[in-house]
C-alpha cells in the first residue's frame, strides 16, 4: 500500500489543479496547459505514462472515444472519482481539445486483431 | 476518496493467462478487432483500441460493465457472460502480457 502514496499526493495535486482551472473557464482553452496541470500527472504528456496499474494508456487512442470519456465521467455516467472531479470543471471545447490532444500523441496501443 | 483509490490501486489482476485470453476473444474481435470501427448505438463514437493497454484498466473495465457501474448495454452484455478468470485471461491477452 505504501508504494501508492506518491500517486495519492500526485492525485490530490490534480484534484486541486482542477479545481483552480475551473475558476478560469471563460479564458479561451489552452489543452496544452490542462495537460501539463491536470492530465499529465497521471497520463504523462503524451499519455502513455501509468500512475497506477488501472491507469489507462490513452496516448493516440481515438479521439472520439476520449471525448466521449470524459464527457460520461462529467455527467457520472462513467464512475470514477478522481475522474468525476477532474472533468467536472471541463468544458465541451476544452474536452474536444484534449480528446484532440492525446489521440494525436504517439501511442502504444494498437487494434488487436 | 483516500480509500477508493487504494481499494482500486489493490485489485490489480496479475493471474491473467494470455494464451486462455485468446481462445475466449471472439465477441471481442467483431468490433473491437476491426480498426477504426465504429459502434453506431447508443451514441456514434469509435471503439477504444484495446492492444497493449494495461491489463489493470481492462480488467477493472470489463468488471464495471458487468456490474452496471459503466453504462454500456452492448459491453454488459458480453461483461454478463465472464468470469473473473474470463476477465483476466482477457486483459492479459490484450495488455500483449505473455507471461
């Protein structure tokens, strides 16, 4: 259990991140800066770091199916609590523009066929 | 919150047989086999591709669409029908775990 305490102080930094983001939600998006912030603690930059074990790779996974991540972790359709608070002060500009971001980093997954 | 996260970073599945994994795939390859498919209901958007992503997150993924925790009625379905064997076999297979 010990070895999970970095990701519960990287995880509580998100969570503190996010919050202060969501006071500036009339500023155009910037994703690079939520990346950097927000996701990457987590995800990494180019989203094939992994926090935990549970932690998905999302680097280059198609776009779609990560803005349709989020906006279910945003409305509690998909259940996660450090998700849930991380995409809750989210906007659907600043969701598109992640799910951009990520799907066109290099990426480690690949259609099994 | 502090709990919820250790109790998910604790299940980690490590008993996975790769080999079993790809014997039991089939309902998994007519979407998620094909690249760039599309699943068209409830919601048009692109499967997710599943080859070496973590087994964890595939593991935890499968069991919370056979609970009903993650809505998705073509993936209950097929969660419904799966052991937890079934779905760590699975997630190793996938995760491109040879072990």
């Amino acid at each position: 259990m010990k070895q999970y305490f970095p990701a519960i102080v990287a995880v509580a930094g998100c969570l503190m991140t996010a919050g202060a983001l969501a006071e500036e939600a009339a500023a155009p998006v910037n994703a690079q800066e939520i990346v950097n912030t927000v996701c990457a603690m987590c995800h990494g930059e180019d989203g094939n770091k992994m926090l935990t074990p549970e932690t998905p790779k999302i680097g280059g996974q198609k776009g779609d199916y990560l803005a349709k991540s989020l906006h279910d972790y945003k409305s509690g359709d998909r259940k996660n609590p450090i998700m849930a608070a991380v995409a809750a002060p989210l906007s659907d500009e600043a969701i598109e523009a992640l799910a951009e971001y990520f799907a066109a980093q290099k990426s480690e997954l690949y259609t099994l066929k | 919150m502090l709990v919820l996260l250790l109790a998910a970073a604790g299940s980690v599945s490590a008993q996975g047989d790769a080999a079993a994994g790809k014997s039991k795939n089939a309902m998994c390859q007519g979407c998620h086999g094909i690249d760039g498919f599309r699943m068209a209901y409830p919601t048009v958007y692109s499967v997710p591709m599943l080859g070496g992503q973590s087994a964890a997150y595939i593991a935890a993924a499968l069991k919370a669409y056979r609970s009903g925790d993650r809505i998705n009625e073509t993936m209950h379905a097929i969660a419904a029908g799966l052991t937890d064997q079934d779905i760590d076999d699975l997630a190793a297979y996938y995760s491109g775990d040879a072990k």
